[in-house]
C-alpha cells in the first residue's frame, strides 16, 4: 500500500517568511525559502511517503469571489519580494524531486482535497496532509489525517473534537455558522465558536440549525432567521472542490526511491 503525503505549500512559506520580524527584503525572501525547503525535506524524511503533491495557491482570482466578491479582501496580500521568487523555489523543489501543482481559480486546499479524496476512494494507502488549515481538518473524516509541522504533532478526529466541540464532519458547517476571518467568510454575526458547536451538538448540520431557528424566540433565533441566507452563502465558501483537474497522475507524484 502506498502513503500520499499532500503539502500545503504556501502554508508553510508564509508561516515561515512571517516568524522573521525583519522588514521585508530581498534577503528575508531568500531565508525563509531556505528554510522552507528544508521544510518540504524534513517532512518527506519524516513521513516517508511513495507519492508527494506539493499544492501551492495560483493567486489572484478564484471561484470563491464569483460567489462573495469581498471573499479575502482584508487579507494582506504577499509580499512582492517573496512572491517574486516563488518560481526559483518551484525550481528548486521540482530539483529535489516533487511536481508543483498550482491550478488558476481555485486555492491549494482544493487541490488537495481532491487528491486525497482520489487517492482514499481508490484505496491506494494511507493519506497525510501537512497544513495548519483549519479546513482542511474535514478530510480527517474521510480517513486522512492532518500534520503539523510547526508543532510536531498529529491532527486526528479526537484532536478535532478537543479543539472545536464538534466532529470533523460537521467543521464545514461550524465555519459556516462562525464565520472565518482570516478568509472574510462573514458566517452569522456575533456567534462564536462555542454558539456554532452547541447548535451542531443539538441540530446536526447547518439546515437542521436554520430549519429549527423558527423555535428559537431569543436574539439567536432572530439572527439565524435574519443572517440564513448569509449562513448558506459561507457553507458554500468554506466547501472544498473535489472536481479539480489537476493535470498530474499518481506516476508523476512518486517519490523516487
């Protein structure tokens, strides 16, 4: 049986470009790829997998803002000095033996989600998806599980649960109903993290929430009747593709040995 480790590239770059204070530079972009690519290495010795996809974001436009144009509108956009180099670091990980894959209007977690959902539906092995993306986690429910590699541990289902109150199948929905700041995604106003998870615990998933927000005779219950087309909109947003044309097979992501 085979081992596909999927890497959220970008997720590691930037993490790593930021944790340097300095100014931007073009020296702060050479060491944080630097260190990126031993990253990439440390987590193949680790892992040591048969197939590794290295997804990075394409950028720019994305399916995503042709449902909500102010999708990622107050995220700071990446920083010329690094992005500029990103094509030298592609270079560099297609020398040390991986395929980048990089697909314009959709977003790396899509990418990968396809990959793994491919990868388990066709019963090939165990999956491993390397990224502190919270979205991601819902594919903890297919089977795969989640790497950290900034912290060294595993993401399983009984992690998912600690950390939001909810199964991994039911983390689109959370995200639907608290919104993502980090993506803009507006969710419904003023419920949190723990709101969502109590309503998912009692509901199920969002549409039995919004079915029984006709009941609900407080504050909640006036905003989840108010906000539900809001709520379905951010549903739609934090789903993943699993339809993507990836253009690489499993041949192509082989590890040499």
């Amino acid at each position: 049986m085979g081992k596909l480790l999927a890497i959220d590239g970008l997720n590691i770059v930037r993490r790593v470009y930021e944790a340097n204070p300095e100014p931007d530079s073009p020296e702060k972009a050479s060491t944080a790829l630097r260190h990126s690519l031993s990253s990439f290495k440390k987590l193949l010795a680790t892992h040591e997998p048969t197939h590794v996809l290295a997804a990075f974001d394409f950028g720019g436009h994305t399916w995503r803002h042709d449902l909500y144009e102010k999708y990622r509108e107050k995220r700071q956009a990446m920083p010329a000095v690094l992005k500029e180099r990103l094509p030298e670091f592609y270079e560099n990980l297609s020398a040390f033996g991986l395929t980048v894959v990089s697909v314009p209007e959709v977003e790396a977690d899509d990418v990968i989600n396809t990959a793994i959902m491919r990868w388990l539906t066709e019963g090939r092995g165990d999956a491993i998806v390397a990224s502190t993306d919270k979205d991601l986690l819902v594919l903890i429910s297919h089977g795969a599980l989640v790497w950290d590699h900034f912290k060294g541990e595993w993401h399983d289902r009984a992690w998912v649960v600690k950390k939001f109150g909810v199964e991994p199948e039911m983390l689109a929905d959370l995200l639907a109903l608290m919104g993502d700041a980090s993506d803009d995604i507006p969710g419904v106003s003023k419920v949190g993290l723990k709101t969502a998870a109590k309503l998912l615990r009692a509901y199920g998933s969002l549409d039995a929430v919004m079915a029984g927000a006709g009941i609900l005779r407080d504050t909640l219950g006036e905003k989840l009747r108010k906000e539900g087309d809001m709520a379905r909109l951010s549903r739609k947003l934090v789903e993943l593709k699993s339809d993507v044309r990836i253009g690489v097979s499993w041949k192509m992501l082989e590890v040499a040995s």
